[in-house]
C-alpha cells in the first residue's frame, strides 16, 4: 500500500515537472512576461532545472531512450546536426552557446515520449495551457503592465493582450494551440473542463486581436472536421486527398491572412507586410552556402550583416530578427540538407499520425495530425521551428518520438 502510494506520488511529481517545462518553453518565463516580475536567479534556476532533470531522467530511463532514439534516425541526425553547427557558423560563440536549446528540447521531448501515453500527453498540454490561460486573465486585469501591450510598443498593438506570453501574436498562437487541444480531450475528461479551456481560449484569442490565430483556428476546425467524419480505407488516394488539404491549408492562411494586403497592397506592395522582400533575401544568401547553411541561429546573430541587410530591404535602419517563415530558417540553419531530414521526418510522422486518425474513435489519437497540420501551417508565416527554446520544436519531436515507437514504451 506504502509503495502503491509513493508510485501514485512520484507520478504526480512527474506530471507536474512536465507542466512546468511545458510552460517554460511555451515562454511564459521570458523577458516581456513574467520575467518581469520574477527574480533572474528564479528564471535561471527554471531553465535548468528542466534541463538538469530531463536529462537525468532520459538516462535513467536509458533502455526506452535507446530504444526510442534508434526508431528516430532522422530527427535525431538533424538535432546532431543542428548542435554541431557551431563547427562551419560564421558565429560559433552564439551559436554554441544557443546550443543548450537544443539540448533542452531533445532532452524534454524524449522524456515526456517514453514516459507518457499520446492520452496523457494531450491531457497535460490541456492542463499546461488552462493554466496559462487563467494567469494570462489575471494579469491582464491586476498587472496590465505585463498582460497587456502598452505605450512601450506599435502603437497598432497598444491596448491588445499579451497575456503571460509577451506578445500578442505569440498569445494568439499559444490559444490555437489550447483550443484544439481542448477540442480533442480523450471522453473522460468533464465536459466542464473541455468547454471552460475551449472558451478560455477563443476568448483570448480575441483579445489578442492576432489575425493569423484567428485564421488558422477556423481552418483546423474544418480539418478536424473531415478528419473525425471520414474513415481511413487502405486507399492511396486518402494519403494524397490530405496531403492535398495540407497544402491548401498553409496557402489558405497565407491568402486569408494578408487578403487585403494582397489585392490592394494597403498603399504599397502586396509584401505580406514585409515578408516576401526578407523572403527573396534569405534565398538568395542560402544559395551562397545550401548544403550545411549558416549554423543555428547565425544568419540573425547580433551583429551579422546578413539581418541589417534583410532589414534594409524593408526599412532603412530596421534589423530582421528572423525570416518570418520557418522553414526558410530552418535553411539557413542547417543547410537543404538540415531541411530535407526535417522534411523525411515530418512526413513520416505524417502519413502514420493520418492513419491512426482515420481509424481510431479516440479524439485525442487525432491532435498529432492536426498539431503537425497547424505546425505546417503556422510557419508559413511565422518562424517557429529550431528558433530559440519553444514548444512548437519540442511538441512536434514528442510527436515524432511517440508515433514512431513500434513497442510500448510508457509507464502509468
């Protein structure tokens, strides 16, 4: 009875370790958020301790990280291959020192793969996102300063909320996430709960005033939709129907996002608010080194020519910090080969996260499909693969780790 206990404890630990690395990546603890308020030493000390821990822990659970990584070739070879850039980057010391990143993320989303069934991961990113939901309205309303943008920024963005995500458009983003997530409870969640965290969510969303999170949430409804209404038949015609619906889905956020932009240019050229001069840059200067790229991070380093030469193709003066299109990032990170095992990886999980989502009557065996769908999507538009610590790459590497498991690897 002790030992039941202390197991029932330790897995409650377990969890809520996973609930705070996910809050931590999803940047609630970052320098325009709660880094605010919280002492340096206290962010420090989270960073790593999820760091410290999901390393410890992926080693003592070593046969299931062996097993785990040997099924993962791929994106395991693009991580190393990633970490190693410091070798050929043109700014070894930010790019080393970046490094850590990518330790952090590999090291969290192997964890949280080999400890955790998709049902318990779907129910503690829910929670994860709850949480974030509740702080990210009583900040608003009792520390505005935080919650919401202020005189300090656009003056398009003042009045709008940021929430605990230091950003509006990074809050929007963060409530597509919630929302479909909330969406897809497995059946044994209260119904309560779902609708409160679906509403919480649509709410902020809101409030954010993000067009793009707004975007993308109505077109993965409609996904959803034709996920949960259609079942799989063996037929090869289904793979490239959805492959289709992809693709579509990724131009359908382009179009309807910047539609104005695109038919009036808004007074000036249809650029996607910038996008597409930062675009024409970026592969133009892969072409220059397109087999390993620039190294991580070191195409937008502090300093570097290359992001004061893409911020003059918009604005005298103005710096780029990123290309606004992941993939494009990904490139000049790691090269078309970096890209290419992004890409293999990507589409395998893909076509497996499918199946499952055409068989199953479980919801929650259909959020890998739809978060690799909305992940596709998102980064049309925005950069939110290797850039930084974030929970997109972690989300998306726990979902590779976990579709592709040929055994049994979690422990409840």
């Amino acid at each position: 009875m002790k030992k039941k206990s202390q197991n029932k404890s330790l897995r409650l630990a377990e969890k809520g370790f996973i609930v705070l690395g996910l809050s931590f990546f999803s940047g609630i603890f970052g320098v325009h958020s709660l880094g605010l308020v919280l002492p340096q030493a206290v962010v420090t000390l989270i960073i790593f301790l999820v760091w410290g821990m999901s390393s410890i822990l992926i080693c003592v659970f070593w046969k299931s990280t062996i097993i785990t990584v040997s099924q993962n070739i791929f994106i395991c070879i693009l991580t190393a291959l990633a970490f190693l850039s410091f070798s050929w980057s043109e700014f070894p010391d930010v790019t080393l020192f970046n490094a850590r990143d990518i330790l952090m993320m590999t090291s969290f989303s192997l964890y949280f793969a080999i400890r955790f069934s998709l049902k318990e991961q779907v129910q503690l990113v829910a929670y994860t996102f709850f949480l974030g939901s509740i702080i990210s309205i009583i900040f608003a309303l009792g520390y505005p300063n935080i919650g919401i943008h202020g005189a300090d920024g656009l003056v398009e963005h003042l009045g709008t909320w940021k929430g605990i995500y230091g950003h509006k458009n990074h809050l929007g983003s963060m409530m597509v996430l919630s929302s479909f997530t909330f969406f897809l409870l497995p059946k044994e969640n209260s119904n309560l709960y779902k609708w409160a965290g679906l509403i919480f969510s649509v709410i902020l969303m809101e409030l954010s005033t993000s067009k793009t999170s707004l975007v993308l949430s109505f077109v993965l409804i409609l996904i959803i939709i034709l996920y949960k209404n259609f079942r799989w038949q063996g037929k090869i015609s289904v793979v490239f129907t959805n492959i289709g619906i992809l693709i579509l889905g990724c131009v359908a956020v382009l179009v309807l996002t910047y539609w104005i932009e695109l038919l009036t240019g808004l007074g000036r050229d249809p650029s996607l608010t910038g996008r597409t001069p930062i675009w024409g840059y970026a592969l133009t200067r892969l072409m220059e080194r397109p087999l390993l790229g620039y190294g991580r991070g070191a195409f937008w380093a502090p300093n570097s020519q290359y992001a004061v030469e893409a911020g003059q193709a918009i604005s005298s003066g103005w710096i780029a910090p990123h290309a606004h299109n992941g993939f494009v990032d990904l490139a000049l990170d790691v090269g078309l080969i970096g890209l290419s095992l992004f890409l293999i990886s990507y589409f395998t999980v893909f076509l497996r996260a499918l199946k499952q989502a055409y068989v199953t009557k479980n919801p929650e065996e259909i959020w890998p499909l739809v978060y690799l769908t909305f992940l596709a999507m998102n980064n049309v538009t925005e950069s939110c693969l290797l850039y930084g610590a974030n929970l997109y790459w972690v989300l998306f590497t726990t979902v590779v780790f976990t579709r592709n498991q040929k055994s049994n690897l979690h422990t409840t």
